[in-house]
C-alpha cells in the first residue's frame, strides 16, 4: 500500500531506466563539453595569432616611427646647417658691401685727386705756354 501524498514507489526497471537516462544525460554533457574545449583551443589559436601578428604590427610600426623621428633629427640638423650658413653668407655679404663702399670711396677720392692733378697740370702747361710766349716775344725785342 501507497502512503497518501508520497511519491510512487520505484520498480527496478525504472530505476534502470532512470540511472540510464542520466548516463545518456551525463555522456551528452561530456560531448558538449568536449566540443566546447575544442572551439576554446581553436579561439585561443586565433587569438594568439591574431596577437602574433598584432605585435609584428606594432614592431614595424615602432620601427617606422624609430626611423621618422632620425630622419627628422637628421632633417632638423640640415635646416640648422642651412641656417648657420645663411647667416655667414649674409656676414660675408655684408663684409663684401662694406668693402665695396670703401672701395668706391677710394675711387672717388682718387678721381678727384686725378681731377685736381689734371687741373694743375693744365694751369702749368697754360704757365709755361706763357712763359715761351713771352720769352719768345722777349727774344724778339
């Protein structure tokens, strides 16, 4: 007899039948968790080639910017050369036009000098053209 409000007593073939279904139950959960394993290893595969290649990515990319930041070193010290050379040739060209002026300085003071020589050479020939004419004239007296 069944006491009321407790459950139906077990048959031994139930109770195979159960310990099977859960042995089938337990066999499924293992295959998925199996599977499961396997997608994880093959995600994780892709992911560390995925890293892999990342950090190739990133080893360039350091070796580009290594490479753009001497260029520009090496750029920055050709400007400055430039610039230092400029600024002599401005010095030089400075020099260059202050000696000009004191040459054309010279020039001009030479010129005049010859202008003022002419001159006196002029006022002496004039003199001594004189002086013949009035020895002449003084010859025939």
């Amino acid at each position: 007899p069944q006491r009321q409000g407790s459950p139906p007593k077990a048959s031994g073939v139930d109770v195979v039948r159960a310990a099977l279904a859960e042995g089938l139950e337990v066999a499924e959960l293992r295959r998925r968790l199996e599977e499961e394993r396997a997608e994880a290893a093959r995600a994780a595969e892709e992911a560390a080639e995925h890293a892999a290649g990342l950090s190739a990515r990133a080893a360039a990319s350091e070796r580009a910017n290594e490479e753009a930041e001497a260029a520009l070193r090496r750029s920055s010290a050709a400007q400055q050369d430039a610039a230092e050379s400029l600024r002599r040739t401005e010095a030089d060209l400075r020099r260059t036009e202050a000696e000009l002026r004191r040459t054309e300085a010279e020039v001009q003071e030479r010129d005049a000098s010859l202008g003022a020589a002419e001159a006196t050479v002029r006022e002496a020939a004039a003199r001594a053209s004189s002086l013949e004419g009035s020895l002449e004239a003084a010859r025939r007296a």
